[in-house]
C-alpha cells in the first residue's frame, strides 16, 4: 500500500482494487493483520489481495475453517481469528509455517500481536463506504 496511509472505497470493486495493490507487493513471509467490525469489509479486501498474488481460486470468509489457503505466484493463505479463544490455539494454527511458504493475511488480527506484522483497520462508513487504514505497513 505503499505511501497511502487511509483511503475511502464507495464500493466492493474499490476495495478489492485496493487489496489487489497489496497483493501484488506481497512476498514469502510478509504478515498482515486486519482489523475491523464485522462487514467492514475485510473478506471483500482479501478477495483482491488473492488476485493480486495471482489466484483464481474463489475467496470464502475462512471463520468456521479458520484458514485458507489460496495458490497464485505467491501462496497466501487467509486466516480467521475471529473464533479462536486463547493463544494456544493460534499456536496451533501454524503461521510460522504458513509464512515460509507463502504470504498471510489475518482477519480480526487484533487477536495476534507480532511485531513484523503489518496492520491494516477497516471502519463502515455506510452502505458500502470503508475507510481503509495502514496503520503500519510492510517493511521494505
């Protein structure tokens, strides 16, 4: 995402643009986390993120399978924390693993504390108006 620290969508395409930006900076072990109230638009964003790391594979929220993962030019895999209680169970989840083969993405990602990540908050502004905000973006 670059130099843009906040930006507005007005509708589904533009967030999946934006995402789709992200995607295609990717690289194996980048983590990013995302945050927001449910339908803020979140999975719509990683749609494009996926199309941006070159997948075709069709993007489900991953909340009751918790993660999925999708193959382009750069695996990513799409993770839900949303249902997880403790960090036992993000432990058990295997991001570690998951970031030596690829990129990931984390949904309700305040649930995860890792210094390398990078933030990203999604607030509704209505209808279908976000703002999206890099809080810390990925490292160069």
């Amino acid at each position: 995402m670059g130099t843009i620290t906040s930006r507005e969508t007005s509708s589904p395409e533009e967030t999946e643009a934006l995402g789709e930006e992200l995607g295609r900076r990717l690289r194996p072990g980048d983590l990013v986390l995302l945050t927001g109230e449910l339908g803020a638009g979140k999975t719509t964003f990683v749609r494009g993120v996926a199309r941006g790391c070159g997948s075709t594979m069709p993007v489900a929220s991953p909340t009751f399978q918790l993660a999925r993962v999708y193959s382009g030019r750069l695996q990513l895999a799409h993770v839900d924390l949303y249902r997880i209680e403790s960090d036992v169970e993000v432990r058990d989840l295997g991001l570690e693993e998951l970031l030596e083969n690829g990129a990931v993405i984390v949904e309700w990602g305040e649930r995860l504390d890792d210094p390398r990540a990078a933030r990203i908050e999604f607030d509704s502004l209505g209808e279908d108006r976000r703002r999206i905000t890099v809080v810390r973006d990925l490292p160069n």
